[in-house]
C-alpha cells in the first residue's frame, strides 16, 4: 500500500517564520527586568508631572535630600566608604550613611557594592555589568534594565562583598532598602502634599539616578584625561557637578581608594570637603588620599598630605 505524506499546506508555510519570530521575542522579552523598566518609567512619569508643580519650598526639599541621598548616601556611604573603605567611620556614621543611600532607591548597598567593585575588577570587558564597550545606552541604564541589574548570585557576593555580608545590620537593610523611601513618603506627605512626595522622592530619585549612571556611562565616553589608565574613565567637570564630585572618573580609577577625586583646587568634590569635615569633627579617621608629589601609586594619611595637595 503506497504511504501517502501530508504536504504542509501554504497557511503552514506561512505560520512556520511566524511562530519562530514570536518564539525570538518572547525570548528577547524574557531577558527584560520588568520590575526595574515599570519601576524606572513610573518614576519618570511622575518626575515629569512635578516638574508642572514648581514651588520653593519643592525645590529646597529636592536640593537638600538630594545631598543626603546622593552625596551622603551614595558618593560617601555606597561608595568612598563601603566600596574602597577610603577612610574609617564608627558604625553609627557607616550605618546612617548606609541609611541615606538607600534612598536613592539604588537597591541596597552589598548588591551596589558588589557591583562597583566588579566594575573596578573587570573595568570595559565583558565582565564589567555596565560596560561602555556594549553601548552608552547600555552603561547608562540599559544594563538595569536588560543586563545583571545588580542581581548577583551567593557564590559572586561572598567573592566580592564577603565584609558587608558579615555584618546584620547591612544584610536587613540591603534586603529592605526600599522601606526608607516608603517612610520618607510618608512624612513629606504628612509635613506637605502630594507635590512634595513627587519632588523629594519621584523627582529628586529620577535626577540621582541619571547623575549616577552618567558617572558610568558619559565619563567612560567624554572628558579629559590626566592619567593613563587601562580603560577610558575620564575627567568630566559637568559630571563632576552634579555628582557631588563623582565625575573625576579618571582621578578615581587611577587611584581608586583614594578619598579625594578632585585631585587639584579648581576640581570640585563635594564629597571630599564632607569626608573632611568629618575628620575635622573627629568622625573620620585613617583618610586615605593619593599625594600628587609622590609616585602615583602611593597613598597617604590626610593629614601626612596636608599641604602637597
């Protein structure tokens, strides 16, 4: 008996590149961070409505926990202090600084402290979760969205955090960090109105968000150089504004534990004056700062530097 095969009719040959393409983006789509994008565009969404409700008393809520979230918080706590330990604190003033930074709503500081030192380590490879090699949309924010977005495994934050992952306090909070931000709320809703809530927490988040990932996208793009490192980090003075002092990425990288990034008079840090300040109050000890009057690979005592830099 002759065994007769179905041929594949034309709606089947048309149905056949069809379904692989839809197979191709569901699997794209996959690869989103749904949580991070909706989040992301809500709070630009509502940054924009604040801006239509400017007044004062708005903008001075903004400018001032802007400095403590992004200057405090991030600049100092996340980074200077946490990441590259540039100087010594008492738990009381890690711990606040700590606080401040999770209103940034960055995630929590052992996942961004794992990730800027993964970025030191691996600068522009492969490994690097923000490198500017894929792109300056990808090292701006595209890699929050699409990329690891600080979602490091166990196995990666004992190799690089196993410090903050010793101490409860950073563990609770960087598991909870978004509570800060929610009482926050609470209070400018309860001191103010809606408008406030949307200017010290939508706004002033969406503005430190873009202030931090310029550091990791424009200053590996754009500015000027004065040490040859083995990537592209630049000196960006703009950067370098909004920031608080962040944007002296080349300074950094060249001398990554260094406490001061703003290596000469006319480079503003805001950071470093703060990180002086507490010195000066007897908060900060063991400061570490590159002196540029030495080989470039020494760093000293604040104090053994006065003067030199």
């Amino acid at each position: 008996m002759k065994k007769i095969i179905a041929e594949p009719t034309s709606q089947q040959g048309v149905n056949a590149p069809q379904t692989g393409k839809i197979q191709a983006i569901e699997n794209q789509l996959r690869k989103i961070h749904w949580t991070n994008f909706l989040i992301i565009t809500s709070f630009h969404v509502l940054a924009l409505v604040a801006l239509f409700n400017f007044s004062w008393r708005n903008l001075a809520v903004f400018l001032l926990l802007s400095y403590m979230s992004e200057s405090l918080g991030v600049g100092i706590g996340y980074h200077r202090l946490l990441t590259h330990r540039s100087f010594k604190a008492p738990k009381w003033l890690e711990y606040s600084l700590t606080a401040l930074g999770t209103l940034s709503i960055q995630n929590g500081a052992i996942e961004w402290v794992a990730t800027h030192r993964i970025h030191h380590a691996h600068t522009e490879t492969d490994q690097d979760p923000h490198t500017p090699r894929h792109g300056a949309f990808w090292a701006h924010m595209g890699w929050i969205m699409r990329g690891t977005a600080q979602n490091h495994d166990e196995a990666t934050l004992k190799r690089y955090v196993p410090d903050l992952l010793k101490d409860k306090f950073h563990v609770y909070l960087s598991r909870h960090y978004y509570l800060t931000s929610i009482i926050l709320g609470l209070i400018l809703f309860a001191v103010g109105d809606w408008t406030l809530v949307l200017w010290g927490i939508c706004l002033r988040t969406a503005f430190g968000w873009h202030s931090t990932w310029l550091v990791n996208s424009a200053t590996h793009l754009w500015g000027t150089r004065r040490f040859e490192t083995n990537d592209d980090s630049t000196n960006n003075a703009l950067i370098a504004v909004l920031s608080f002092g962040e944007g002296w990425h080349n300074n950094h990288h060249a001398h990554p534990v260094s406490a001061r990034h703003g290596l000469k008079w006319y480079e503003f840090d805001m950071n470093w004056l703060t990180i002086r300040l507490f010195k000066q109050l007897g908060w900060a000890s063991q400061v570490r700062v590159f002196k540029a009057k030495t080989p470039e690979n020494q760093l000293n005592d604040e104090a053994a530097a006065t003067g030199s830099l």
